[in-house]
C-alpha cells in the first residue's frame, strides 16, 4: 500500500514529518509558475523519500472547459502532460468545473469521534 498526502505549504518540515509518518507519494498542487517548475517540485520531494505522483489544482484549461479556448491551452495542458510523462508523474488530477476547484454541499458533516468531514451529496 502506498499512502500519498498533501501538504500545505510544501515546506522541508512538513515532507520531512511526512516521510516519518509513512507517506510515500506528494500530491502536489499546479504550480503557477507552470510546468517547469515540476521538475524543481519533484527534486525537492524526491530528496525527502518521497515520489511526486500526483499533480492537481487548478490546470491550465479554464477556456476549454467553457469552449472558448484559442488553442493556447490546449497547448499548455499538451505540454503540461508531456512534462508530466517526462518526470514520471503518472496522475493528472483534475475538475471538469468552469470557475470551480471542487464544491461541497456540506464541509461540516459529524463524523466518528467528533471529527468534521466534507460530504459529497
């Protein structure tokens, strides 16, 4: 089993706990520098003992969703893609949502032990 976190900010502290609580795989969030900055992202991950697998957030594609796209991000999203099958990260994650990251129709649903827990309905 391989267990993959997020972690905001990115900081050498938090991959460093990471690493020690067991997590082997970074979710990392689109940097908004571009595709680029990936492999800096990945270095900085993999020096920890973690594998970068996972990119999401909000990807360049906010006019294709809307059907309004130049073909300058279908460009960026072809380039995004190769870099990411460059570095070995094998999951694009994305939303299919115009104006949206995700949406929730409750953020505070009681859950065991007290906890609070989004609830998708």
């Amino acid at each position: 089993m391989r267990l993959a976190s997020v972690l905001t900010p990115p900081t050498p502290e938090h991959l460093k706990l990471a690493a020690q609580c067991g997590v082997t795989d970074f979710v990392a969030r689109y940097p908004l520098e571009g595709p680029t900055q990936l492999a800096t992202v990945k270095r900085e991950v993999n020096s920890f003992g973690l594998e970068l697998s996972v990119l999401e957030g909000y990807v360049p594609m906010e006019s294709i969703i809307v059907g309004q796209d130049d073909g300058t991000e279908m460009a960026a999203m072809k380039q995004l893609i190769r870099t990411m099958g460059e570095l070995d990260i094998p999951i694009l994650c994305y939303n299919f949502i115009a104006a949206s990251d995700w949406a929730r129709t409750t953020l505070d649903a009681p859950e065991r032990g007290g906890a609070k827990v989004n609830r998708l309905h």
